[in-house]
C-alpha cells in the first residue's frame, strides 16, 4: 500500500505549492514536503520519497538526491528525539569529539544509532552555524551553546523524564 499524507499536511503542502512555485515547478517546496513525509512516516522510507515525488510531480531521482544530502532527513527509522553534536571545524578545536563521546558513554549507543527504547537518537552533526559559541550541539530543537562533556549527564536524565520534539517547518 503507498503511503499519503494526512489532509492537515496536503493542505500545507498545497498552500506552499500555490505560494512557491516557480513556473509551475513545485521543486522549491520539496525540503517542507520531506519534512512533513518525515513527521508523518517516522523517516523517509522509498515509499515516503515516492509520495512527495507524486505530491510535486517531480523526478524520484531528485527528491531522493535532497533527501540523502541533507543530515536532518532520516532514512532508517530514528530515536524520538534527536542530539546533534557538531564536530566541525570550529567545535572540532573546542572540544567536540569529546562531547560527542560523552554522550555516546552516556546513552550506550555509536553515533548514528538511536537508544534500544526508540527514545534518543544520536547524530554526529556538521556546522550547525553557531561556531562563536562552539562547540555546541542541537537536542531536539533546543540549542546547547558552549557545550561541555559534563553537561551532558544532566541534559539525557532530562530527556529521559521530558523527550523534546523535532523541529517543525511549517
Ligand atoms: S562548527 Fe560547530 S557550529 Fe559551526
């Protein structure tokens, strides 16, 4: 059975389509229509990527190509909340990795992988463009400036009582 979005989400979908598209293209409202397949399907399975490419009438080649590119769109199915830990340039001079392997020691799981509850979800993050303030990561849609390793204890026992939710785009 192919997937659909809800009638909440089609009509947003289509209030951006009739606001956004250039020349009858509906190519610039492909990352929102990700967003939206991703908060509805969990993550963007094949069938996800096949409904927003019917949704815009556009290539499966290219919503597969913007969907791989970018790290806040999830392939396999993830945690409910997700930490980024950036570890770019700027974070990388400041401590970044060992944040990052903070949190691993802390949640028992690699980089990459979500907690055995479906809880948390662990992401290793590019520039996540708040260096002045590196290293830094993102929890859900909270942004933790100035990160030290031993913040992050506390910041997972309160993910454990209160899980933040994703970012929402539209
Ligand atoms: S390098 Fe980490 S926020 Fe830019």
């Amino acid at each position: 059975m192919s997937l659909e979005f809800s009638a909440d989400a089609q009509k947003k979908i289509a209030a951006m389509c009739e606001r956004y598209s250039v020349s009858g293209s509906k190519q610039p409202v492909v990352m929102a229509a990700l967003h939206l397949a991703q908060k509805e399907h969990g993550h963007l399975s094949d069938d996800a990527l096949r409904l927003v490419a019917r949704t815009l009438d556009l290539p499966y080649a290219h919503v597969y190509g913007v969907a791989t590119f970018y790290t806040m769109y999830r392939r396999e199915p993830a945690g409910r909340t997700t930490i980024r830990m950036c570890t770019n340039i700027s974070c990388m001079l400041r401590g970044g990795y060992d944040v990052l392997a903070a949190f691993e020691q802390k949640l028992g799981v690699k980089h990459g992988d979500s907690t055995p509850d479906g809880k948390l979800h662990l992401v290793e993050e590019e520039c996540i463009a708040a260096c002045a303030n590196a290293p830094c990561a993102v929890v859900g849609t909270k942004y933790y400036l100035d990160i030290t390793t031993d913040q992050v204890g506390r910041i997972i026992d309160e993910l454990k009582t209160s899980p933040r939710p994703e970012s929402e785009v539209v």
